[in-house]
C-alpha cells in the first residue's frame, strides 16, 4: 500500500517536473503587446505593437495618426519641411523601418525597429525619446519597463490588437 502511494507520489513529482520544464521552455516564445494612445478632441492615434521574448523586446511596431496643427504645420508643405529631416535620419538606420504618408489633415507615419538588428547608440542619435529613457547605453529593451513607460505617458493596454478607431 505504501508502495502505492509512492509511486503516486513519484509520477505526480515528475508530472509537476515536465510541466515546469515545457514552460520554462515556452518562455523562448514570442509574445505580443499593444498599447495606444487616443485623442479623439486632438484626433491623435498612436498604437505600438511590441514583440518580445521573456522580457526583452525584440521588434516595437508604431503607427501614428497625427493632424498638422500638432506638429505645428498648417499643410503637407509645411509639414515636410518638419517632419522629412527625421524621416530621412531613421532611414539611414540598419533595422529600422519608417515611412510618412501625408494626407489632408495630417500624417500617418509607420515605424518599425527591429532591436536584434538596430545599433541602440546610432538609434538613440536619433530618437531623443529612445536616448532619454537610457537607450543609447542599453543591451536590450525591457517590455515589463516599456509598459510602464507607457502606461506613465498615458497610453493604455489594448487586448487582442483591438485599437479604438477615431471618429
């Protein structure tokens, strides 16, 4: 009877054992967040799509909605003279992604940074929000300290890839 109970006790051990060494593999997985910022009196759409794997983020995906009166542009002309300068900065950058497309109202603009493949220091040169957050000396980028950053500017969790529309 002992015996019984023993084994019992052994297959449950080693149950436990594999469940925790699957997920500890399942860690490697790559996993998503969403994240958006939404103004509809400003008419401000931002949502970023970060990748990542434990908690370093591989690959942030941002697309941004944003009239010209808040970039302190009256039209597309004046708009290109503020906005094409950076525009043409991050297309210098190996791992990185950036497109604007200028509409009657104002832009939308398409980033993306692959962080396996980015120089942080040359991204940082860059992105003045990246080097202020400490990027320019980083290894990786943390998604748990992402999220906060985030969340402390006003952005909020959106599940399932499900952003709210402007109206």
């Amino acid at each position: 009877m002992k015996n019984k109970h023993f084994v019992k006790w052994l297959l449950g051990l080693v149950t436990l054992t594999l469940l925790t060494v699957l997920a500890a593999c399942g860690s490697g997985k790559e996993q998503v967040r969403y994240f958006q910022q939404i103004d509809q009196s400003s008419k401000i759409d931002i949502r970023m799509t970060y990748y990542y794997k434990g908690d370093t983020v591989t690959k942030q995906t941002t697309e941004s909605q944003i009239p010209y009166s808040r970039i302190n542009a009256t039209d597309e002309a004046s708009a290109r003279t503020i906005v094409e300068p950076k525009s043409k900065q991050y297309q210098t950058l190996a791992g990185v992604k950036e497109s604007i497309t200028y509409e009657k109202d104002g832009i939308k603009e398409s980033l993306e940074i692959d962080y396996e493949k980015v120089d942080f220091k040359k991204l940082a040169e860059v992105d003045s929000a990246f080097a202020s957050s400490g990027g320019a000396d980083a290894k990786k980028v943390s998604m748990k300290a992402s999220a906060k950053l985030l969340e402390n500017n006003n952005f909020k969790e959106v599940k399932d890839g499900k952003f709210e529309s402007l109206k």
